[in-house]
C-alpha cells in the first residue's frame, strides 16, 4: 500500500469510527476544517465514505500559511471527544502539561509498533544533515503521517487540541532511553544563521512548537528539564508536556534528563509554521 492509499484509508477509518461514536455531521466536517481540510473537501469526504448526499454545511476555511498554533489553557481543553486536563501553566518559555493525553492501551499499542524499527538516534547538525552524537543515547523511529489508524487518531486529537492542521506537522518520532540515556539541552528550532537552514525549512518552514507524549513512567529519573526556567515535567504515563517557541528563542533551551532506573518511552510531535510536505 503505497502513502496516498494508506492515508486515504485512514481518513476512511476515522470517519467512520467518528460516527460511530456519535458525532454529527456537523462535528465531523468542523473537525476536518481546524485540521487542515477546506470546508468543501471536509463535505466531499464526509459525504463519500458514509454515503450521504453531498452537504453544505457554511463552516470557514482556516487553512493558512504562517500559523501559529494555540497555547492549551487550564483547567482543561476537549479534543477527540475527551477531557484534557492542564495541570501546569508556564509563560516563559511558553510551556503546558497536559494530562491524559493518551490512554494505557494507546501507549503500550505505539511501543509495540515502534519497537521493531528502533535505531540510534540522531541529531540534525547546523549545516542541516543528521548524525549520530553523544549529546543524543537514545533510539527511535518515525512513523509516517497517517501510517497506521492509531497514528492518524492521535494525530487529529493533537490537531484539534493546538488547533493547527495535521498537515502542518511531523511524522510522529518514538524514542526509547535506557538507563544512563539522555538528550543533552538543545532547541528544537532551526538555527537561521547555520547554513543548513534553508535546507532545513524549505518544506513547512521553521518549527513552532513541540508536543512530547510519554508513554511509560520510568521508574527513575527521565524527566524533560527547562534549564533556563529551572523546572522539569516528570514523565507520566499518558501525560504531555507542550511547548512553543521563535526561531531564536534562548527560553525554550531543554533536555532529555538521564534516566537512572527502568526506561523510557516518548512520542514526539514537531509542529511546523506551514504543511510539511
């Protein structure tokens, strides 16, 4: 199955599975439209896959180039149909955790899929290729957009909750740390005075923000540290810590810390300005 027919199926699955669960119409084509989908292919789509006449629901089309993505705000944001509780707020750097962001059987299915594909990880260096450092001990993989029906959910609820397309994000990266592993501090912005950034940005643009799942609670150590902000997000199991940043912005600087006991599992969500395509 090629990417094309994979993707179309998993637009297939999630709106018929959206209905399932009782959403409208209506909801469906809203949903589509904040992630992305203009308002006439939101209908065309909807309509195709549950066999109803084409609708004309007057829903605006919101896909822009240079977007930003909305900062979550306590007490709780809904996406997916769910709850989503805030826990921690933070101005500078922009940073949210969120809390049951994933369930226990979400997590435990994406380490069973990613753990086959594992390899070292690797850093992107400032003339824009990817090496392997001792800065970065773990191992990963990426999925692609859409891959599986679990990624494609996950991908809507993350878009619905940060309001920006699923288009404008990454493929969906897992890394595994055992302990001692750690991701020294660094941004995840692109550097514009490195000659790789064009390179770097010519497809999506700069990065925006970063959406980190956890999807185990390490038994020691393995927290996500903002040095400059003296404050670290322990991994939870299901829990999320987000952040938003410039290109340039020293705020955002964070670590993967070591983990001293058990292991660790994240998923990660890079968010650029554009679609990444």
């Amino acid at each position: 199955m090629n990417k094309q027919t994979s993707h179309a199926a998993a637009i297939r699955d999630w709106i018929l599975s959206t209905a399932r669960s009782g959403h409208s119409i209506e909801d469906m084509v809203d949903m589509m439209v904040r992630t992305g989908y203009t308002a006439r292919q939101a209908r065309r789509l909807v309509a195709e896959h549950l066999n109803r006449p084409a609708i004309a629901i007057p829903v605006a089309d919101t896909r822009q180039d240079g977007q930003r993505t909305r900062h979550p705000e306590p007490p709780f944001m809904m996406a997916d149909n769910r709850r989503i509780p805030v826990s921690m707020s933070m101005e500078s750097p922009t940073v949210r955790v969120l809390e049951s962001v994933l369930d226990d059987a979400e997590c435990d299915e994406l380490i069973e899929q990613a753990r086959p594909r594992l390899v070292r990880s690797r850093t992107v260096t400032d003339a824009g290729t990817h090496e392997i450092s001792e800065a970065r001990t773990s191992s990963g993989m990426f999925f692609m957009v859409s891959e599986t029906e679990l990624i494609t959910r996950l991908e809507y609820r993350i878009a619905e909750l940060l309001n920006l397309p699923v288009e404008n994000g990454e493929g969906l990266q897992i890394l595994h740390y055992e302990p001692g592993q750690q991701y020294e501090p660094h941004y995840d912005w692109f550097d514009a005075t490195q000659a790789g950034y064009k390179g770097l940005t010519e497809h999506g643009g700069e990065r925006i923000a970063s959406f980190i799942m956890y999807l185990n609670t390490p038994e020691g150590g393995g927290g996500t540290h903002f040095p400059r902000a003296n404050f670290t997000v322990s991994a939870r199991k299901g829990s999320a810590v987000y952040f938003a940043y410039e290109n340039g912005d020293k705020s955002s600087l964070h670590a993967g810390l070591p983990v001293t006991k058990g292991e660790k599992w994240i998923a990660t969500k890079w968010l650029r300005e554009r679609p990444y395509r």
